[in-house]
C-alpha cells in the first residue's frame, strides 16, 4: 500500500514505515502529525484518485527531528563586467516516519 501526499509544495510517494524529509514543518520531535493533503491511494492492485485530494483519507506520520541540509553554492558571473558574487544556501528541513496509512 503507498500513497502520494503534497507537503510544502512538493508530492512525495509514501509507503508504511518509510522515513523521509520535507519541507520545515512547525512539530516537537517525537509528536504524532497527520497529512491529509492525499493525492492518490493504491493498495492490493485498488487505486483512488483525488480530484484533487481524496477526501477522510490521512497519512500519520512521527515526527523524528529537525535539521538542516547540505549547503548549496550559488555562483553568480557577468564577463567582462569585473562582477562576480558567491552565496550559499542550507535547506531546513523536517524528518518524518510514516506510521500508516488510511483511505
């Protein structure tokens, strides 16, 4: 059984017992939280599409911790200009376990 759900503008394909990160969420570590944005739910060949989300359908998680993520430089270069500027960027993000899944 997996499902896909939107979290911060992004949709991420979750099965039972997955970790994965998203986007920075406000949550203490170690809370119960339930998605509810479900985009699509399949399970045992049975699949319901949203339109364009399925309604009474959750997807509780726990959430592990916080962080941040690797930094990114961004390099920026005009030639013949004398004009050059380096900046770097870390992502925070939250680290979520799926606990299950309901449709």
């Amino acid at each position: 059984m997996f499902a896909i759900i939107e979290t911060g503008g992004k949709q991420y394909r979750v099965e039972q017992g997955l970790e994965f990160k998203v986007e920075l969420l406000q949550a203490e570590a170690g809370s119960e939280l339930a998605l509810d944005k479900v985009l699509l739910v399949s399970a045992d060949g049975a699949t319901k599409i949203g339109a364009p989300y399925l309604e009474g359908a959750t997807v509780s998680c726990e959430v592990l911790g916080h962080g941040r993520g690797e930094k990114i430089f961004v390099f920026k270069k005009k030639r013949r200009n004398d004009f050059h500027k380096k900046t770097g960027h870390r992502q925070d993000y939250t680290s979520l376990k799926v606990k299950s899944i309901q449709a």
